[in-house]
C-alpha cells in the first residue's frame, strides 16, 4: 500500500512544479556568494526556473547562457557574475530541485514498514522521478560531473542532500555502521545517475538495483 509520504514525495519529484517557498531562494543558500539587493533573488530564481525549462525540452546541449539570461530577462554580464558557467547553473537547478524534495521528507518523514522497506521506496521514487524528466537529470548530472571550480561546492551539497534523503527514510531504527551504509547507498545512487547520464543504464533499472542494494544493505 502506497504511504501517504510516498504519495506527497511523487507529486513532487515527477510534477516538476516548485513549492511556493522555493521562488526565491535565500541569499545564504546561493552558490554565488555574495549580497543580493532585494530585486536580484526573484530574477535569479528566474533565470534558474528557465535554465530547468530549457534542459527539459532538450537536455543538456539546449541550454545556453546566452539564451538563459534573453529568456530571463537579465544581462548576460549579470547572469555571469551569477553563474561561473553553463554547469555552475545546472548544478543550482539541481539543487533547487533537492530543496524541493527535502522540504517534503522533512514535513512528512517515511513511515511504516522495515527502514529497508522504506529506503526502497525513497529509491525507487527518485527512479521514476529521473523517468518522468529525463533530459533534466540527464543534463544536471552530466553538469555536476565537469571539474568546473564552480561546481565543485553544488556537488558536495548533493552529496550530502543525498545522505540525509537516505537517514531520514532509516529512521531511528537501529542500523548496523549506519553511516558506511548510507555512504554506500549514495554512492550506487550517484553512480546510476552517471549511468542514465552516459544512456547505458534506464530508470527501470536504477529503481531496481537501488532496491535491492538497500534491502541487501538493510536486511536483518
């Protein structure tokens, strides 16, 4: 039977539609790190809402910076200082896309069943959600894995995302070494991602071997 958790977490990793307190991200969450007038969070949030758009429809060769800040309405100078690069930017639609799925795992943490039952779940949601926006997971990954400076703290930041995601879903339940289970759930995590990104590995199949690595990792 499918969790209420698992229902609220689908609607938002498929339907793509940002919550409302995500519009305008805080300042002290930008990658770029500096102060932002009071006008500048809207029009970044702008441009990171039309860099998503672009890599939907055509993945990672659509989005240009050019066509970004055009699109958004702001100076390419402007997107610039912003945005070190093309994958800086896509690392921040990735992690706009995270803080989307956190703020639900935090409001409704995964209930019911074994920690097993429920990271398989988790798992499996991130599966369809990859599924259900393929050029877009495509595209974020392919950004997150350039050695652009840029990317560099976008990337620890999912890293660890990734783990919490992983944590929250286990619970309190007593697991053994905790933490090299949850390093290496992510890590068969990151590593399908690359797969999908690279076209030799498929949704279908992320969602199964995610499955059973945390059923195998979580059994007792």
């Amino acid at each position: 039977m499918v969790q209420p958790w698992e229902a609220t977490l689908e609607s938002v990793l498929i339907s793509g539609k940002p919550l409302p307190r995500l519009v305008a991200p805080a300042t002290d969450a930008l990658t770029v790190r500096r102060r932002l007038s009071t006008t500048q969070p809207e029009r970044r949030a702008r441009v990171v809402g039309v860099a998503t758009v672009l890599a939907e429809r055509g993945g990672y060769d659509a989005v240009a910076m050019k066509d970004v800040a055009e699109q958004a309405e702001v100076a390419l100078a402007t997107l610039y200082r912003w945005f070190a690069s093309k994958d800086h930017l896509l690392t921040e639609v990735l992690l706009t896309w995270i803080a989307e799925i956190e703020v639900v795992l935090e409001a409704e943490p995964p209930v019911g069943g074994r920690a097993a039952d429920r990271v398989a779940a988790l798992m499996e949601l991130i599966a369809e959600a990859i599924a259900s926006r393929p050029r877009l997971a495509a595209a974020v990954t392919q950004a997150l894995l350039s050695f652009d400076d840029g990317v560099w703290d976008d990337e620890h930041e999912f890293h660890t995302a990734m783990a919490g995601w992983i944590g929250i879903a286990i619970g309190d339940e007593p697991v053994d070494q905790r933490d090299a289970v949850i390093e290496v759930l992510e890590h068969v995590c990151f590593s399908s991602l690359i797969g999908i990104a690279r076209g030799r590995d498929t949704p279908g199949a992320m969602g199964a071997r995610l499955a059973l690595t945390a059923r195998l990792l979580l059994r007792r």
